[in-house]
C-alpha cells in the first residue's frame, strides 16, 4: 500500500469519526471537494501545505494525525 493510499484512509477515517461529509471537510480545509476525493481514494499527491490544511481541518495534532496502524506497514 502506497503512503498514498494510507494517507487517504487515514483522512476518510477521521474525517467519518467526525461525522464530516467529504464536502464539509474539504470546506473547512479550503480545499475543493473533487480533490479531497481524490485524496481520500489515493489518486493524489498531496503536497505539505495540503496536509497541514487537512490535518488542521480535522483538529488533531499532525503527529496523532500519523500515530495509526494504517502507517506501520509503510
């Protein structure tokens, strides 16, 4: 699994145990919705700044954002 791809799932996790729509995310993170779904599904490289945006959006310290499973295997 790519760094991607975990990226991703880690993104659509939070974001669903926020109860956040892709679209609500994607706003509080000024980012447009079609691309947050490419992040989601691992289509995208995302660059820091876009990460850091993400990360912020969903209110978790950047390093609890990487302290996941999903990332162990990278």
């Amino acid at each position: 699994m790519t760094l991607q791809i975990q990226f991703g799932k880690r993104v659509r996790e939070i974001r669903n145990s926020h109860g956040l729509s892709q679209e609500a995310l994607a706003y509080k993170a000024g980012i447009d919705r079609t691309y947050m779904t490419d992040i989601e599904n691992g289509k995208r490289n995302v660059s820091i700044q876009n990460i850091e945006k993400i990360i912020n959006a969903l209110e978790l310290p950047i390093e609890d954002f990487f302290k996941s499973p999903i990332f162990l295997n990278h």
